[in-house]
C-alpha cells in the first residue's frame, strides 16, 4: 500500500504554462483504448473522460487519434481525428470536460509507414505534414485546450528521428539535425495553422515499443542537438515517456528523462513511467499479474525540486477514475490496483 509519510499537496499546485492554466500538476496519460467503432467516439467515451476530470486531475491527454493518411493505424476501434462525424463526438468529448472543469488536449499521431520510413516520397512527406495541421487546426477548432503531437515509441515520427530507423539519403536523413526535419515541419505546420496562443505538446521517448533499451541521445550533449530544432520550431511542452519515471537517464546524474530535458531546453515538462503502480508492465500483461500502488514521495520531492513540472498517470487512473482525488484526501485504502482485464472495459 502507498507510502503517504509526505505531504502530496505539490501535486495540487495551480500552474500557468503560457496559455495553458491548469488547476494541478496531475496529467492523465494517453492511453489506447480502441472503444471508437469505426473510428467515431461515442458518448460513452466522452463520461470516461468526464470522470477523471470531475475526480482532479487537471489536465487530460486523450487515447492516441488517427490523422487523415492511410498509413496512420491499421486499428478500426482508435479513434479518428479527421472527418465530420468523428470531431463532433470529440465536441462533446470536450464539452463534457469543460462543464466538469477540465482541461483536455488529444493526441495525435501516425503510428508508421506500412513499409519503412526510407520508402516515403518527400511529397508523401508534405502531405503527411500537412494532415498533422489539419488535425491541429481541427483542435483548436472544436475547443480543445491544446494539442498533443505523438513523436514516441518507435511511431512515424520517432521513426525518422532514430537513426536505426531512418537510414534515409536526402534532407530527411543523416545527422542527427537532419533526422530532426520531419518532426520540425510538423511542429512548425502546426504551429502556423493553430497561432502562438494554442498550446503544442511534443511527446518523446528514447524507448521504443520493440526494444526497451533503445536510445535517441546516448548522452546530454546528443540529447541537446535533438531537441533543439524542436523548441526553435514551437514546441511549448515537452512529454517525456520513460517506462520508470525514477531512473536517470544518463549515468552521473538522478534526472530523469524529462528532468534532463526541461534543464536542456528550459521548456516546462511532463514525466511519466509507472507513477502509482508498482510491477513492471511487460510482466503484466505476458503473466497477468496486477500491481499494487506504491510510494509516490520521490515523485513529489521531484516535483518540489523542479525537475519537472507536470506528472502524468497512466494506468492508476484508466483503471481509477477517482485515483487523484483519493491521493488529495489520502483515502489510499481506497485505491483501485491495476489487473489485465482493466484494459477490456472504459470504466
């Protein structure tokens, strides 16, 4: 059962991100879901969302949504972002946030060419680029607080980010600058399409979904060439995917990844990686075994250091609609621990 010797208040401290005015620190985690028939969200999406913004937390990333390209998700029940009938169900998505007193941005991504990365076109580049805008444009015009570009776990755009991945010979490849282009034109069509007001949220990760060890920048100085364009082409928030958010990234230091990346970039940061949970999530789901809630002293003592300033909560809360409120009023005997069959129902 959860550690609760020390004080969880940081957590529940208002901030203001530039334009973003969030009531805590608590960010639920995008989370797949694949509860979209067809792609369209439904009502029964828009209380799964409701709830956790009616319980605390303060701001919501939604499940991953599908930009307008073919290769985007090969997944039928993951929501779309593109196309009447689905932004009206992401409007009453954010409507029934809002009335609870929420903030929510979506996520959007590309999960990676059918192929390889090398086999696009640089025309198929730029429309892709462009279908990133539009959903950005999409955003702001439904009413979300901000967008979520999904740039991580071995997804399109980490795929040209990495260099195991992107072997290309034109300006889309090479050094690590030249790897940065395709999340550069990205960002900055984005940016252009939403105004310097609307809050862009760049995810991150140095693993990827088929090799946890895997690294983007072996070392602070590489890590400092990456993501340097990304700040220069707008990012305003950095979300920073480790599996464990107490490991450091690099040896000779305690920061963790989004705590080297705020002190890299001076941008604000959201880390994330197994908060509230203990067990490792591969054992999980290849052994069925749940997981309990642990301390969570070292996540505020980080929070309190500013070496980050957004936490962001994953399973704990797809599992436990209520988990941040319970954690404000202490009730830890209340917590719900996360099992395997969480993941079939949207509680």
């Amino acid at each position: 059962m959860m550690n609760y010797s020390q004080s969880v208040e940081a957590l529940f401290q208002p901030i203001e991100l530039g334009h973003l005015k969030l009531s805590n620190r608590i960010v639920m985690a995008p989370m797949t879901r694949q509860f979209s028939p067809d792609g369209i969200p439904g009502s029964n999406v828009a209380a799964y969302y409701r709830r956790r913004a009616e319980n605390a937390v303060g701001l919501i990333v939604t499940e991953g949504t599908i930009i307008n390209h073919p290769d985007a998700s090969n997944q039928a029940n993951v929501p779309h972002f593109y196309g009447e009938t689905a932004m009206n169900g992401w409007a009453h998505v954010v409507s029934e946030v809002h009335e609870a007193g929420g903030r929510i941005i979506p996520q959007i991504w590309h999960m990676g060419a059918k192929g390889h990365v090398n086999d696009y076109s640089e025309a198929e580049i730029a429309t892709i680029v462009q279908e990133f805008a539009q959903a950005a444009s999409e955003a702001k015009r439904v009413g979300f607080d901000g967008v979520e570009i999904h740039g991580a776990h071995g997804y399109l755009i980490d795929q040209f980010l990495y260099e195991k991945t992107n072997s290309r010979t034109d300006r889309y490849g090479g050094d690590m600058m030249a790897r940065t282009r395709f999340a550069v034109e990205v960002i900055e069509a984005c940016r252009e399409v939403v105004g310097p007001e609307f809050s862009i949220v760049l995810r991150l990760s140095q693993w990827k979904t088929d090799d946890y060890q895997a690294k983007l920048a072996e070392t602070p100085e590489l890590l400092e060439q990456l993501l340097a364009p990304l700040v220069q082409a707008g990012v305003d928030i950095f979300h920073c995917s480790t599996r464990r958010f107490w490991e450091p990234e690099f040896e000779g230091a305690d920061l963790n990844f989004a705590g080297w990346t705020k002190k890299l970039t001076g941008k604000p940061t959201i880390t994330v990686g197994s908060i509230g949970l203990d067990g490792d999530f591969t054992s999980l789901f290849t052994e069925g075994k749940g997981a309990s809630n642990v301390g969570i002293d070292g996540l505020v003592q980080r929070l309190q250091n500013d070496e980050f300033d957004l936490v962001a909560v994953g399973r704990a809360l797809l599992v436990d609609p209520e988990w941040a409120k319970k954690i404000r009023e202490g009730r830890t005997d209340d917590l719900v621990p996360f099992t395997r069959e969480a993941m079939t129902v949207l509680t």
